[in-house]
C-alpha cells in the first residue's frame, strides 16, 4: 500500500482530551508503539506510523530519522540526503514549521500527501487537526491546503519529502 491508502484507513481516529490516547485501542497500541506519550503532540507521530506501515523494510531507519518534533524531523531526513521538494506530490511527507508575527518557532506540524490538485494546493491526511487545519487538533482528517510563499502567523511549509 502507499502511504496514502496507508493513512486514508486511518480517518476520523480521534484522541482523548489533553491528548491522554485515542479513543480506538488498536489504534492507541499503534501510536504507542512509535513512541507517541500522554501529552504529546502526535502529527509527526501518526505521519511515521503511517511510513513504517507502508514501508516495513525501511522500519529502522525510519525510526531513526522520526522525531516527536516536525522541525527536528525534518532536519534528520536533510541531512540524511533524503529529496526534499517544494511543490506538493503524492505520498510525500509535509512538514510546516510554525510562525508567529514572521518569525519561525521550534514547532511545526506533519502530513501525508494525499491528492494534488494544483502546483500549489493539495490534501494532506494530517493527525492532531482540526477542521481550521491548526497544527493541535483532535483528530485524523483531511485537509485541503495550499503552499505559501509568506506567512506572518502561522504554518509554512518546509518541504515535501521523498520517502
């Protein structure tokens, strides 16, 4: 399967509040087992559950370059030489990095490319959103977004990534 048949199976699973667990136990035991804790974010979370799922011969590596945090995530799959693009395509990994009055923070957010629609929007398969698209959520949705050159407050991509 590709990672986007892989994380289309996994829509409308939703956690508990304060992000303690998910609602499914299958899915809970899933998360856990890729190092999702009570309390943390979970996008980059469900996005390597989602890329060891579709890609079990690459499990160690992945597992390697995979961080809690998107910005750090990112950065490990740079510098592993891993191709990173800056125009959406299928079965790609998104990662934003978060803005506040122009200038980046240390948080971001993770998806799975889903569907492009043009050069510069596309539907991603996101968890921990919500449906204002905000990098803390409740759920794994779908999301139809768009790739922006400025952004003041909010979420701007870093790249898309070949895995």
């Amino acid at each position: 399967m590709t990672p986007s048949e892989v994380a289309l199976q996994y829509i409308g699973k939703t956690e508990k509040p304060g992000n303690s667990g998910f609602t499914d136990e299958d899915f809970e035991k899933r998360m856990r087992a890729v190092g999702f804790q009570k309390g943390h974010a979970w996008c980059a979370y469900f996005a390597e559950l989602v890329f060891k799922e579709a890609f079990p011969a690459k499990f160690f590596e992945l597992d390697r370059l995979f961080s809690a945090s998107t910005v750090q995530t990112f950065k490990n799959f740079r510098d592993a030489a891993y191709l990173i693009g800056y125009a959406p395509q299928p079965n790609t990994l998104v990662i934003w990095q978060s803005y506040k009055e122009g200038k980046p923070l240390t948080t971001g957010h993770a998806g799975i490319v889903s569907k492009v629609t043009s050069s510069w929007e596309f539907e991603s398969v996101e968890g921990n959103t919500n449906s204002e698209g905000g990098r803390e959520g409740f759920e794994v949705a779908v999301m139809h977004r768009k790739v922006l050159a400025e952004v003041k407050n909010g979420l701007k991509i870093l790249g898309f990534i070949q895995i």
